[in-house]
C-alpha cells in the first residue's frame, strides 16, 4: 500500500502533479479545505482501485468504505462493505477491507476535513 501513504504518493503512482491542487476562490475557508480534502481523498482513491474494475452492477463485488465515530471526537471506528447500494459516496468505496482500513486510519485528517464542520 505503498502508493496510499501519502497523497503525494498516491497523485504519482497516478501521474497526477500532487503540486497542483483545484483552484478554489471565493468560499469560506472551512469549505475550501473541505473541497482540497474530497480531491485529495478522490486522488487517494483512484490510487486504491488501480488494478481493479469498479462493476457497480455486480452485486457480489464488495465495495468498503471507512466509518467514523464522531461521539468522542472524530476517529476510525470500523470499515463496512456495501454491495450495489451505498449509504456513503462511491468515489470513496475501496476494493478491501484492508485498504478501506488502512486509508481511513492513515488520512483521518483529510477525512476529518472532508466531514465535520
């Protein structure tokens, strides 16, 4: 999962310039940070997926995702798999148990952003 550890790692491995985030003008910061995070959790993502096809019609493909407990404070609580349906967004689905894991605990701050207010 070495292409996962960082963003800059992950924009790489998918020949995306990490130097070059979406240009963000006129918003709030609080809404701002939350855009660079989806991006950068969308880049992460893509990175995730590389060597599997999404089939979002195949309901025996499980698709995980990171959950957070947000009762005392915002942390990793567990990973849950979904099959064509999702009660979370589908860019931000992993193709295991171990990566949604990995990813939620390893860039729970970009999460956090994403996420809370």
């Amino acid at each position: 999962m070495k292409n996962l550890e960082t963003f800059e790692a992950a924009a790489v491995s998918q020949n995306i310039d990490p130097n070059v985030l979406p240009g963000i003008t006129g918003l709030p910061e609080g809404m701002s940070k939350a855009i660079i995070a989806a991006y950068k959790l969308f880049v992460i993502n893509q990175a995730a997926w590389a060597c599997v096809v999404i089939d979002w019609d195949n309901y025996e493909q499980r698709k995980y995702y990171p959950w957070f407990d947000l009762q005392s404070g915002f942390s990793f609580d567990v990973c849950d798999y979904a099959y064509s349906y999702s009660n979370v967004g589908s860019r931000l689905c992993y193709p295991t148990r171990e990566i949604a894991e990995y990813v939620g605990k390893t860039h729970i701050e970009l999460y956090k952003d994403l996420m809370a207010i």
